[in-house]
C-alpha cells in the first residue's frame, strides 16, 4: 500500500454519527457525471445526487483552528446537505498530487481516494497538465457569482495560470510585514528600505529557508519589486510566462541584494527558521523586530491567541505584496463529485465565508466581494478591520499578482545551489 492509502482504507476507519443516533454509510451515485454536464440548470440534479455521499476532502492539516472550521463545515454539510465530508489531513499538498498519479498510473479511473483537494500554484498547474482534474465545474455553481471574477481577475488565475472552470477560489492570502510598535517606531516599507534599516540594526529580522513557502514568497516579492524598480522590462508579460534564457539576467538584482543582507540577518545566516509559526516566535522572545506572514489576519489572530503582543502592528510594502487565492479542484477519477460541488458551493456561501473572516483564530480572508455580504456582517467585518494588529482595507489593495508556478521551482533551486548550506 506504501504511501497512496486506497479510499478502501478511509472507508474501513471512518463513520460519523448522525443526529437520531443512526449511522450514514457511503453512497455513490449510479448517474454517469459527464464533464459537459455541469451548469446552473442542472443543480438541482446534481444536489439530489449528492445526497449521501461521501467527500474526502485533502487538505493541509497543520492549523487547529482551520482543522476546527472545517469540522463546523462537515457538521453542516451532514445536517444540510446530507453529505459526509471527511478531512483527510495533509502535510504537503504534492503528496496528494503523487497520490492522484499513482492512482492513474495504476488504472483507477473512478475509485480515486480524494473527492476534493485544496490547490494553488504548481500543484494545480501539474494536474491541469496532466488531464487529471475534472470540469469545467466551478463557474456553474450558484454561489460563483459572489466573487466577482469579471472584476477580480485573480479568481480565475491560480500563480497566473487560467483556472478555466477547473477550480472554485475559497480563500485568499497576502504577504504582509508586522512589528511590534513599542521596540520599533517606523519599518521599512520598501525593499530598499528594508536592506537600509538591516544594515544599521543586524539580526533584527530572517526569513525561513527555501523552499519553506513564506521563504520562497519574499524571494518572490523582492524579485518583482527589484525588477520593477529597474524599469528594464514588461513586468505583466515577463512573470506571468515560465522563466527563459533570460533567468540568470532578471535575478541577478535578487542575488545581489540576497548577498548583501545575508551578513546581517539573525545568526549572520548560519541557520535558517523553518516555518511562519518560528517567525512569530522569534519575534515575540525579541530576537527580531521585524517579521512576515502570508495572512493579512495573521497578527490580529496570533494577539487573540497570546502568540504575539498587542502593541504588534501590521503593513504591506508602498508597491503592494504578493497575493494569491487558494481553491479546491475535483479530481477525474473522484466517486463523489456531486458532493464535492456541493460542499465547494457551500464554502462559497456568504455564512461560511463570514465565518471563517470573523473567527480571530483563523486569520482567513474572505473571496466574496465585501457588498456581496449582507449589511450586518459588512458591519462586523470594518469593525474587525480596526482590531489591534488589523490591516486596512485600503493597504491590502495593494496587491501583486503571483508569477507563474515555474518560477517558484527555479528560484528554489538556484537559492539552494547558492545558499544550501545554511541550516
């Protein structure tokens, strides 16, 4: 069996009590679900069918608090829609996308053991490729409409490639920089400014070691923001295609600003923190006074949680940050793919949406456009938005697309080959 757990295996283990005390044993349906088939006029179709099955749901596992929201979603999934939504927990992502190419490889081509499956970036680029996602799908469901695509682009791009019915957006995220504003007064607000105020206050502020995701994200911001500021080439044209002969002309300013700092991160860039969660620590035990998250919520859960001080501020750069959305894909070979549309639709919906944005142990940032909530969540949300740490509305309009997923494995791969020996 080695890795790839058959859906046989989550069958014999799982089984979730319903209210009367009676069990809901899996069922799928009969009905053949063509790629063709899926539109708004059969949704009431497709919601009958989906009653009774059950949706493994793959996704990231390491956040109690989002582990805790998606039980409240299986919870009214089961009660709502009579689907049981089980999270089969993940560490990386590219596991399940092993695991979906095994299963073709192997023959599987209707008892896959993932129904639905959080993506971003090159894990959905390399399914897309693959032919191993089923759709279009995503633009027939009656919630879609809330997120605005025609004016919000980045709904249908996920790290600049074309969703094209294939994914339905869920959650968004953006960098954004925090500091806590007793030990300092203004931080640095550009690249250029952040290299400036390291050199003059050493080991204030590191960043984890690639390809860690928040590490390779600020490699990518640097790389954007350096590139812009020497105004040399079509910014739009050159990161949303894959990287070409020109890789080592366009990243030579990353390196050489990389070199430069290095001698002045925390531990002279010896040793590398792994991850956000040591990021915060480091700077709530004052071993840094300038840190980086990839939620604009991070700091305002973190103070709720006790993890950082409630004189903690945040920011995003005078140019804008990386942002991103995060969606769930339906694989080809998933048994329940009514259920999984079903469930998707559901995390769309305005309650769940303002469930999660309002839940300060989340640090979720809401898809739905903000007048697409109702005027007493609209209410909560702008007083939310003046919470201590909080971030303006009017900052995180500041945003920077992803560059194409290809970019990510090259500048991993070179910072590795440069920088691999740090720990």
């Amino acid at each position: 069996m080695g890795n790839f757990f058959s859906r046989a295996f989550f069958e014999k283990i799982r089984l979730i009590a319903l209210p009367a005390g009676a069990w809901l044993l899996a069922s799928f349906s009969t009905s053949a679900l063509c790629q063709s088939s899926v539109n708004a006029d059969n949704w009431p179709q497709i919601s009958a069918e989906a009653r009774g099955q059950r949706v493994y749901f793959h996704a990231w596992g390491g956040d109690t608090a989002l582990n805790a929201h998606l039980s409240w979603v299986a919870a009214e999934a089961l009660s709502r829609f009579g689907i049981e939504l089980i999270h089969v927990k993940l560490a990386d992502t590219s596991s399940a996308v092993s695991r979906l190419i095994a299963e073709r490889d192997a023959g599987n081509t209707e008892r896959g053991s993932a129904d639905l499956i959080w993506l971003n970036g090159e894990n959905f680029s390399a399914l897309k490729r693959a032919n191993l996602l089923f759709g279009p799908w995503a633009e027939a469901q009656p919630n879609f409409h809330l997120v605005d695509a025609d004016r919000f682009p980045e709904m249908r791009q996920d790290f600049g490639v074309k969703t094209e019915g294939y994914e339905s957006p869920w959650t968004r995220s953006q960098l954004i920089f925090y500091y806590d504003s007793e030990r300092l007064i203004e931080p640095p607000r550009t690249a250029q400014a952040l290299r400036k105020w390291l050199k003059e206050n050493p080991g204030e502020f590191t960043y984890p070691r690639p390809p860690a995701f928040l590490g390779t994200t600020l490699l990518k911001q640097l790389l954007i923001e350096l590139t812009a500021e020497a105004k040399t080439t079509d910014i739009e044209t050159l990161f949303t295609n894959p990287p070409n002969d020109s890789f080592d002309a366009v990243t030579a300013p990353l390196w050489t600003f990389l070199d430069e700092i290095h001698p002045y991160l925390l531990r002279g860039a010896r040793h590398f923190p792994q991850s956000g969660a040591q990021l915060r620590s480091a700077l709530n035990d004052r071993e840094i006074s300038l840190a980086f998250a990839f939620s604009p919520n991070e700091v305002v859960s973190s103070i709720s949680r006790g993890e950082l001080a409630p004189s903690t501020r945040s920011y995003v750069f005078e140019s804008g940050t990386l942002s991103n959305v995060s969606f769930v894909a339906i694989p080809n070979n998933a048994p329940s793919k009514q259920g999984a549309m079903i469930v998707s639709n559901f995390l769309l919906s305005p309650e769940v949406q303002f469930k999660a944005a309002t839940n300060t142990k989340l640090a979720s940032e809401p898809v739905l456009s903000f007048e697409n909530f109702a005027p007493q969540q609209q209410a909560v949300l702008l007083e939310n938005a003046r919470a201590p740490g909080a971030i303006s509305p009017t900052e995180l309009a500041r945003k920077i697309q992803e560059p194409h997923p290809s970019w990510t494995n090259e500048l991993e791969r070179e910072w590795l080959r440069r920088y691999g020996g740090g720990r």
